[in-house]
C-alpha cells in the first residue's frame, strides 16, 4: 500500500450533537403507555344454557398470549377437589364424637413441642465440656457369656421365654469385668465402645445380647464415686439408651409394615399381632429386670413402644415410673432419672403437662436430702464442697423446668415461686425457674425474684449467680420503669462484693446490657470504672478476655453516637485492658465497625477524631510480614471508612492536616494510602467550587499544596496502576485548578513510569496479563492530552510524542497488537486537535486551539504524526498477512478497526485516503473473518451519511464496498 496524506474531517461538534438526538414523537390520546402492564384475561367456556362449544372471552389489547398457568384451571383447586372426594368416601361420625375427636387433637397439635423449644441435643456438648474430671473412673463391662444354649426351631413360646429369662439371671449373677483406674477419655471411648456393640449385636439378631449391654450401662448411673463427672456420664448413658428405644421402636414398626403401610399418625388398631406380642415381649423382658434404676431406664427408652399396645398406655406408665423415682435414695441420681423421664415425655406425649408437674413436685419435696448426713459424708469423703455439688444438678433441674415451663401460663411460675419460698435452702431451685421461664414473666416479678434472693444462704449457692441469671432474663425482657433503678442498685450491691475476679466479670457482664438498655452514659461510666476496679490488680484482665469483649458488644449495641461514647471518661481506660495483640485488634475492628455503620454525618469532633486515629492506629500497627492479604484489605476498608466521614467543612488546611497525619500513621497499608490521595484530590476540587476565584493567590497555594501531597505520596504505592492511575487523576486535577506546572509534572512521570509496567500483575490471587489494563489506562490519558496546552519550552505535542516513544519502546507481548491498537486509538486524538473549537476544554485553562490558533505550521505537525502512525499500522498489517493462519484474523480486525478511524476522523473527500479506506474495507473481508452484522451496519451508516450535506462524496465510496464472506 502506497503512503497517504492524512487530512482530518472539519467537524461541527453541536451540529453533530442535535443531529444525533431522538425526535420528540407526541403522544396520541388513547395510545397505550410503554411502561404500563399487561392486563390478561384467559378465555373460559361458558357454563348451562349456552351453545356447546361457545365461548366467552376478554383480553387486552394487542396480541397478548393467555397466562398459561391460569388456562390450566377452571378455578377450582385440584387439591381441594381430591380432599372433598376423600371426604365423601369416608365413613361418617357423630357430631359429638367428630367434635370430641377434634378438640382433643387440636389440644394436643397446640401442645407440640415446637422449634421454640431447645432440644435436649442442644445442650450435650456444654454438661459435656463442663462437667470433666481429672480423677481415675471405673466401669463395669458386660463380656458376655456362652453357656446359654440356643433353643430348638421346635421349641414351645414358653420354653422361648424360659431361655431368654435364664440368659438374663445369667448376666446378672456375674458375667461382667469392673474396669478400673480409667481416665476420663478412657471411660468415654469405653462407652462409644458399648454403643457400637449394641449395634452390631441389634443388627446380627442377638436381641438379648442388646438388651444385657444396656441394661449394664444403665446400673452404671447408679455409680456416684466420682460425684463431678456424673452429669456427663448421664449423657453418654442415655446416648445408649436412646440408641436402643429406636432400634426397638423401628424393629416393631417395620413389623406393622410388612403387608400395608401404615400411617404416620397411627392408632394401636392399625398394629397387627405380630407386632403387639413383639412389643409385649420386650415390656415383659424389661420387667423382669431386678435392679430398679436400669428397669426404669431402659422402660423410659422403650416407653414410645407403647403406642403399639393401647392409645393410654403412656398416661398410666408415666405416672408409674414418676412414683418408681421415689425409690431411689441418692437425691443427684434421683434427679437425673427425672430428667429422662421429662425427656422421654417431652418425646412422646408433651400434653401430658401433668407427669410433668409430678415430676417436678417430687423433686421439691425430696429437695431437703441434698443436706442430709449420707450426702455430706459422702461430698467430705470425695473432697467436694457444697456449692460446687449444687452445681451438678442445674442440668438437670434445669431441663426438668424447662419442660415444664413450656408455653405454660404466667400463674404456674407464681405458683413455683410460692413454693420455692416454703423451701429452705432454695437457691438452686430459685436459680433453675429464673432460667427455665420466660422472660418476659421474670422481669414483671424481678423485685420479688431480688426479694427472695436476699434471704438465701449464701453458703449453699452464690447470691451473684442468682442475680446473672436474673439478668440474663432483663436483658431479653423489660421490668416496671419506676423498679428499674433499684432493681440496678440492688444488684451491684452484691456483684461488687464478688471477691473473684472471674465470678465478678461472669456477673458483671451479664448486667451490662441492662444498664446501656435502660440508663444513660452516667451509670455506664460508673460500672466501667467498677469493673476496672476489680480487673486490673494482678492482671485479671487477661483471664476474662471474652466476658471484656462482651461488654464492649453490648455498649456498642446501644450507644451509637460516638461523641458521647467518648466522653465516657472510663472507656478509653477499659480499651487499654485489652493488651493482647489480637484481642485488642478484634475490638477496634468492632468499634469501627459501628461506627461507619451508625455515623450518617461527617464529623470534626476532635474528641472522636483523637479516639478513632487511636483506634485505626492499633488495627495498622497490628500489619507485619505475616499478616494475610485479606486481613489487609479488611483493616483498610475499616480505617477508609472512618477518613471518608471526617470533615473539618471549609477549613481545608485543617483538612489537608489531617490527611498528612493520617498518610504518616497508615503507611503500611496501600489502599488507605489510596484512599488518601483520593481525599485530597477531592479537597482540592472542592477548594476550587467553594472559592469561585476569591481569594485565587490563596487558593492556587492550597491547591499546589495538595499536588505536592499527591506527588511526594504516589511513589510509596507498590502497586504501579495505583501509580499511574492516581498521577493521571492528580495531574486532571490540577489541570483543572490552573496549576499547569503541577500537571505537567504528574503526566511527566506517568509517562516516565510506562516502562516500568510488568508484563504480569496478580489481580485477587491470581497472575493475568497486564496488557489489557495498561491499554485502559492509555485510552484514558489519551483523551485528556487533548485539553493539555504544550509546553513554551517544549516542543509541539510533546506529551503526546513522549507517550507515543514509550509505546514504541515497551516490551509487549509476542505476537501481540497491542501497540498497533494504542496507534489506531491515537488518530481520534490527533484529529481532534486538528479542530479549531475543540470537543471540550477546561474553564480558565487554554488548550492547544487557543495557543496555536489553527497555525498550519502546528496542523501539519498533526498530520505528520497522524501520517507516521497509518504507516506503522499499515506495516503492521503487511507483516500479518505474512501468516495464513491466526495472523490473517488478525489482520482483518485491524484493518476493520483502523477503516472505522478513517471514515469517523479523516477527510475522505481526498482521493488516496478515500481509497485507503476501501483498500482496508476489502483487506478486512478478504478472509472472510469480519463480522458480516457489523458490516452491513456500517455500510448502511455509510448511505445514510452521504445523504448529509457536504458527505456526498460518501455515496461513491460506499458502491465500492462490497460484502464478502469466507469461500
């Protein structure tokens, strides 16, 4: 191809710009909205005393299709049509009995344990982690025995029986080992042990083999030797025990479903006989064991069977093992047994609220044996002192109130505190009913709760346990507004008193939510500085770091204007308790993450200011070689979040000084940095909207200042986009505040700063390609040198010159037409500067088509270049026709790309430029590769140009485009 002269198209940039607004096209009355909705009505045969087959039908205007889902139904609900058959074809009851049949339903579905309830599962792995031992444990473990011979196919039911019975008397007389000097995990792996021979005895059909294994864990709860495991040891057993009643239960239920399924809600009539002697058996078994506590328990496991027998067989037999507990003398495991029997009740029958109830007044009456003399020998002789004992039965007599309280009425817990009140020594009662019932009941009667706090012991169960578990129900639900101040005072009197550190902090914690709830910043300052008081000698703190932390959550929860969190004088000191490394960083991030949550305004209080650069400093010193990647970028957005609401209004100086103080504090993290340089360029711009041109010497003084901040802080950013794209932004916005020299300085060194530009960059983790980033960011420095004025020292175009040497130096990628691309993007520029009014400019700032005036010394300049870069392009394309494989797509793209330059740009009224735009027209199509939608657009734009004045021309280039695709 035979070089060009390159001339640009005259363009009229409003004319262009009118020319291409859409016409205004009235609206008509009556013509439907675009944005109004579809109303559709599906068409419906019309129903008695019309023609077969007529219809009746609307619809909205327009060919609208009908909603398919409303034709496939003629208004009647499918579902609702098979329950009325179904109806129909049941048999029908008497109106009393229908109406009996579904009261008692109804009762019983509101009485469901619903997911309001916390399940028993719930509560395992705290008495498990809680309840530990250091002493050596014991177990006796069944080894089986095999004297036992297996009956006869022939043999008669009764010699069936006798057999099983014998194998049972054989387990109990002594075929069993005590395993001793245990350790805990010993003991537990021991009981996982057991669990999984019930397994795999259950699932190889030794029934009575299952039966001896849980019935020797269950005589292992009668064992109290070491008194402080026995909680967890409970719930290791009934693991056991549970295994057993569903194997059972599932073994009889497959029985029932060998012929016909049998429904979910089923009655003892839907069970055949072969399943009822089944589950008769294993009653009849369970019956006949010796020993009271393992045939109570393994009759509890079993006790959801009895569904199979007789629909009021679970209300006679709850009654019966409530009174078998009676029996047993040691009142913990007396306890325990009560609280598998609610557990099982809960499971099985949840309306039968009065077993429940027995239970629990049982419970109440045998309540003095916790202080009889067998049970204090017992503790001396263990080592265990009172309170500690009493601690053993919250879980239980927890679980036992809170089945009990379960969606019961506001006089059962009267009637509970009138009874706790008969009773001596009644804190750990008093403690298990302020923790089972709602909340909402115990605020109403928390004086009365402090009242009866008061006259406990103090020996038996700590008053500041009692007051933790009054506040745990304040802090969910609200006292009387006249009892709350006393209902405070009442409470710190005794929490205050705590002499340990770590029961104080446990207490205290709790009853920080209900002073921030119900007080003001006064009353929160005075337990801070209380709880300082107590924390700091020998170093306290550091044992209590998320009880702490907890408090700082909960003032955080309710106080949210952070003045007057500051002006707490004991917040600050209660931060500075926080001396562990991570610990102290997780609370600043807390408190700044209320902070940019709540903080709708910018704010200039110093107070705040002061206290939060304390805080963000910790978060970034907290930065070393270690720290994540993710962790960095989380702490950044912290720290930018507080530097975007920090405003000192007019006082820009003020401003900028907090900046530097902010860029000398945060140098470790690039992105606050970042986010720095972008808050003083905004300052700057907001300098210049604020002043309008007053005090202009005052003004460019300011804005030079913050230029040089952006120029000293851009070289510490290791990132070199962040380099580049922040020089780019700080030199448009000193361009735009007048301050050529600074502009020029800033486009000086991004252009310098090109050759540094790896080839590679990690973006999110991961090593991509930097070309398609660094081509973004020439684009964007492209478009504003067309506002740049020259130089007077410098030659013509001299930035644009620079750019254009770096882009021809750097090192791209092989085989890559990147650089060629950054040439065809640079003719827009070039012709663009060729206009004598540019496309737009900078107020107060005199671009090139002021300094040169349309000189056609300066033109020709422009046109050489222009000239220089088609020729490099053109080459280009030479060599890639060179190679007839990827090159020739190649090819076609470029040539494609640098005809639409052409026709936009270039004035194709000149013969050799009109026909280099249809040589490239053809070289792009040659191949067949050019997209043939892109090209029949751009020869109908082409027509329809030439239709415009002074673009006939056009109409003779566009009959020598021709469409061609791949042969």
């Amino acid at each position: 191809m035979a070089a060009v002269q390159w001339h640009s198209r005259v363009r009229a940039y409003e004319s262009e710009l009118r020319a291409a607004r859409l016409e205004a096209v009235p609206l008509e009355p009556g013509d439907p909205h675009p944005l109004k909705s579809i109303t559709v009505t599906d068409s419906k045969s019309r129903r008695g005393g019309g023609r077969r087959g007529s219809t009746s039908s609307s619809s909205s205007s327009g060919s609208v299709a009908p909603d398919p889902l409303s034709s496939m139904l003629d208004g009647t609900d499918p579902l609702s049509m098979f329950a009325a058959a179904s109806a129909s074809e049941a048999p029908t009851l008497s109106h009393s009995t229908a109406v009996g049949e579904s009261g008692r339903k109804r009762r019983e579905k509101e009485e469901e344990v619903g997911p309001d309830f916390e399940p028993w599962s719930a509560k395992r792995g705290e008495i498990l982690a809680r309840f530990t031992t250091t002493e050596k444990l014991s177990i006796n473990l069944f080894m089986g025995s095999d004297k036992g011979k297996a009956p006869s196919p022939n043999s008669t039911v009764s010699e069936k029986v006798r057999n099983r019975l014998e194998e049972l008397d054989d387990m109990e007389e002594g075929s069993q080992r005590e395993l001793l000097n245990l350790s805990q995990q010993d003991y537990v792996n021991r009981i996982e042990e057991l669990n999984q021979n019930l397994k795999e005895a259950w699932s190889s059909d030794q029934k009575v083999k299952a039966l001896k294994i849980v019935i020797q864990c269950s005589k292992l709860l009668s064992d109290t030797s070491v008194i402080q495991f026995y909680p967890s040891k409970f719930v290791l057993i009934t693991d056991i025990l549970d295994t057993f009643g569903r194997l059972v239960y599932e073994r009889i239920w497959s029985m029932c479903s060998d012929s016909r399924a049998m429904p979910e809600s089923f009655t003892a009539d839907d069970v055949n006989d072969t399943a009822k002697e089944t589950c008769l058996n294993w009653f009849f078994k369970i019956a006949s064991i010796r020993e009271l506590i393992p045939r109570l328990y393994v009759e509890a496991a079993i006790l959801k069977c009895s569904f199979f027998l007789s629909k009021t067989g679970i209300q006679e037999t709850l009654p019966r093992l409530t009174a078998m507990i009676r029996g047993i003398g040691d009142p913990l495991v007396a306890v325990y047994a009560r609280a598998y029997l609610c557990r099982v009740g809960m499971e099985v029958a949840p309306h039968l609220k009065e077993s429940l109830k027995k239970n629990f007044f049982d419970l109440l009456a045998s309540f003095r044996q916790i202080h009889s003399d067998s049970v204090q020998n017992q503790l001396v002789l263990q080592r265990v002192e009172i309170p500690v004992y009493l601690t053993l039965y919250s879980p239980a007599i927890n679980w036992i109130l809170q089945c009990v309280s379960y969606r019961a009425p506001e006089t059962l817990l009267t009637e509970m505190m009138e009874r706790c009140k008969k009773l001596a020594n009644n804190a750990l009662l008093l403690n298990s009913v302020m923790w089972a019932f709602r909340a909402e009941f115990v605020a109403a009667r928390a004086t009365d709760f402090i009242g009866m706090i008061k006259d406990c012991d103090e020996a038996g169960f700590p008053k500041h346990l009692l007051f933790g578990s009054l506040g745990r129900s304040l802090a969910c639900a609200d006292p009387p507004e006249n009892e709350r101040l006393s209902i405070l005072n009442e409470a710190w009197k005794v929490i205050t008193k705590v002499r340990s550190p770590q029961d104080y902090i446990n207490c205290a914690e709790i009853w920080v939510e209900f002073t921030c709830r119900h007080f003001t910043k006064r009353e929160v300052n005075t337990v801070l500085a209380d709880i300082i008081k107590h924390m700091t000698p020998d170093r306290a703190f550091e044992d209590a770091y998320p009880q702490l932390q907890s408090v700082i959550r909960k003032i955080l929860n309710y106080f949210h204007d952070f003045s007057v969190l500051f002006s707490m004088e004991r917040f600050l000191p209660f931060l500075d308790m926080f001396q562990k490394d991570s610990v102290r960083v997780d609370v600043c991030r807390s408190i700044m993450e209320v902070f940019i949550k709540h903080q709708q305004e910018p704010t200039r209080d110093p107070v705040i200011l002061n206290a939060l650069l304390h805080v963000c400093k910790t978060m970034h010193d907290s930065v070393n070689a270690l720290t994540l990647e993710d962790e960095k970028r989380s702490l950044s957005l912290l720290i930018n979040g507080f530097i975007r609401m920090v405003s000192f209004g007019r006082d820009f100086e003020q401003q900028l000084s907090f900046c530097v103080e902010a860029r000398a504090t945060f140098c470790n993290l690039e992105p606050v940095l970042v986010q720095l340089i972008h808050t003083v360029n905004q300052l700057a711009m907001e300098t210049r909207r604020v002043m309008r041109g007053n005090h202009s010497r005052k003004t460019a003084a300011f804005v030079r200042a913050c230029a040089a901040y952006s120029f000293i802080t851009i070289p510490s950013l290791t990132s070199i986009f962040s380099r580049l794209n922040l020089y780019l932004l700080s030199g448009q916005v000193a361009l735009a505040n007048q301050c050529l020299s600074q502009a020029d300085a800033f486009f000086k060194a991004a252009v310098s700063l090109l050759p540094e530009v790896p080839r590679s960059i990690t973006v999110e983790g991961k090593l991509r390609s930097s070309e398609a980033f660094l081509l973004d960011f020439i684009s964007n420095f492209l478009s504003t040198l067309l506002v740049v004025p020259d130089h007077p020292e410098q030659g013509v175009l001299y930035l644009v010159r620079g750019l254009l040497n770096m882009v021809q130096d750097y090192t791209w990628e092989e085989n890559s037409d990147a650089k060629v691309r950054v040439y065809i993007s640079a003719l827009p520029l070039l012709a663009a500067m060729s206009q004598d009014t540019y496309l737009y400019a900078i107020p107060k700032v005199d671009s090139n088509e002021t300094l040169y005036g349309g000189d056609p010394k300066f033109l020709a300049e422009v046109n050489k270049l222009c000239e220089t870069l088609i020729g490099q392009v053109l080459d280009h394309l030479k060599a890639l026709g060179r190679d007839e494989g990827a090159g020739v797509r190649k090819q076609g793209t470029l040539a494609f790309s640098l005809f639409g330059c052409l026709l936009a740009h270039g004035d194709l009224r000149n013969n050799k430029l009109s026909q280099l735009a249809v040589n490239l027209w053809n070289l792009s199509h040659k191949h067949g590769y050019c997209d043939t939608r892109n090209s029949v657009r751009t020869l109908e734009y082409i027509k329809h140009q030439s239709q415009q004045p002074d673009m006939a021309h056009l109409s003779e280039m566009a009959l020598r485009l021709s469409l061609q695709s791949r042969a």
